[in-house]
C-alpha cells in the first residue's frame, strides 16, 4: 500500500485524500522538466511535481491548477513548504491566468477509451473524461510564451496521440527522454518537452532507471538525487 507520506529531502507530500500518489513518473518529470520565471503544473494532484519545480528553481513563481477538490486541498497544504507555490481547486479550462507563462508541466491523465474504475476520483485522475489532451495544448497555446515549454510525461503507447494533437496545435517537440526500467526491457515511458519555437534543436535521449546489479541507474541516480532520500 502507498504510504500517506511521502518525505523528500527539502519537503514532505501527505496524499491520503489523493487519488494518486506519488509515483515514479511524476517525479521523474518533476526532475527533468525545464523551468522558466512563471511555471505551471496541470493537473497537479498530491502538488509533487509543483514542488520539485519550486525547489530547482526558487526564483520562479509556480501555480499548479487540480479539479479534483481533495487533491487540490491537500496540494496546497503540501505547497506551505514552499511560499512561492499556488495551487488552485480550478478545472484548467475555466483558467485564466493574469500572465502566460514560461513553462508547463503535466502528468495528464492517459487513459483514452479504457473501462473506466467505479471510483470517481481515481477515474478523474487517472482518464481523460475531464482534461484532455486537446484541453492542454488549447490552454497552452493561448497562454504558454511563444519560447516557452510544456513538458509531459507519458506511457509510450500515446505518445503518438499526444504529438499529433500537440503538431495540429502549433507545437513541436524539441526534446524527448525514452525510459525504460532495465535495459531489456521496452521503453515503458516517455518525457516529451513541446515548445512553439521552431527554432530550437531536437534532443532525443534513451535511459534506464535500474542498473544490471538492480540498483538505480547513474543517470536516474543523478536526476533525483536532490530530492529522493537514499
């Protein structure tokens, strides 16, 4: 059972009254993403990704925006420990930011045409029954800098889905992490970074998050080690 806190180096997450916890891949996004003056997390259940954020670049002022109304909630009180984080119990399409920012994140729920769970909170959080991918790139194209970048992170089996929609909205991928947990096994995730400046070069990198002798992996390693407890 996942543990109702999850304690980090410079912070702490309680996700009792979340439907999702705290998992590999929103820490790995919250490790990898690229940050700017004015961040925001889309969908920012327990508030994790918006506090790694806070905690690499402590200068930026980070917003995270949460539908479900105890996620949201228990983020903000997750967010005290940092004072320049602000979440908000707002669905993304009823947002209206006062400045664009300069970079976005989101662990966006995946499930597309899936039997949904008998559980509402989990169903929100986890399906595209409230937050599409076609809301996020609508919401970021109005109101994500013409050099900023939305980050995601996302199984490999929509990747395809996700870039479309993301080309037929005006962005393009500038940078992608392929991940896999041991190197014989399939790439299972992906962290895509978009951006509407086409000027800007492609980077494509493939890691592994364990090592042969089952232990994290350098690269993995390396990208946590400012937050993970080892």
């Amino acid at each position: 059972m996942p543990k109702d806190v999850f304690s980090f180096r410079q912070f702490d997450v309680r996700q009792d009254r979340c439907a999702m916890k705290v998992g590999t891949d929103g820490v790995l996004l919250g490790a990898w993403a690229e940050g700017g003056r004015r961040i925001l997390d889309i969908g920012a259940g327990t508030g994790v990704v918006a506090l790694m954020m806070a905690q690499r670049f402590p200068d930026s002022v980070v917003e995270g925006v949460e539908a479900d109304g105890q996620a949201a909630c228990q983020a903000a009180e997750n967010a005290h420990a940092f004072a320049q984080v602000a979440i908000h119990h707002v669905r993304l399409q009823e947002w209206e930011p006062g400045e664009p920012y300069d970079c976005m994140v989101s662990n966006p729920p995946f499930f597309i045409d899936s039997l949904k769970t008998p559980n509402s909170q989990r169903t929100l959080a986890r399906h595209d029954v409230d937050l599409s991918f076609a809301d996020i790139l609508a919401f970021a194209k109005r109101h994500l800098t013409h050099e900023g970048v939305l980050s995601v992170v996302l199984p490999t089996e929509v990747v395809e889905r996700f870039t479309e929609t993301a080309y037929l909205s005006g962005f393009r991928m500038c940078r992608q992490a392929m991940i896999k947990t041991t190197d014989r096994k399939p790439f299972k995730r992906q962290l895509l970074a978009f951006s509407k400046d086409t000027s800007r070069r492609f980077e494509r990198t493939e890691h592994c998050l364990m090592a042969a002798d089952g232990q994290r992996s350098e690269w993995y390693h390396d990208l946590t080690k400012a937050f993970y407890v080892f």
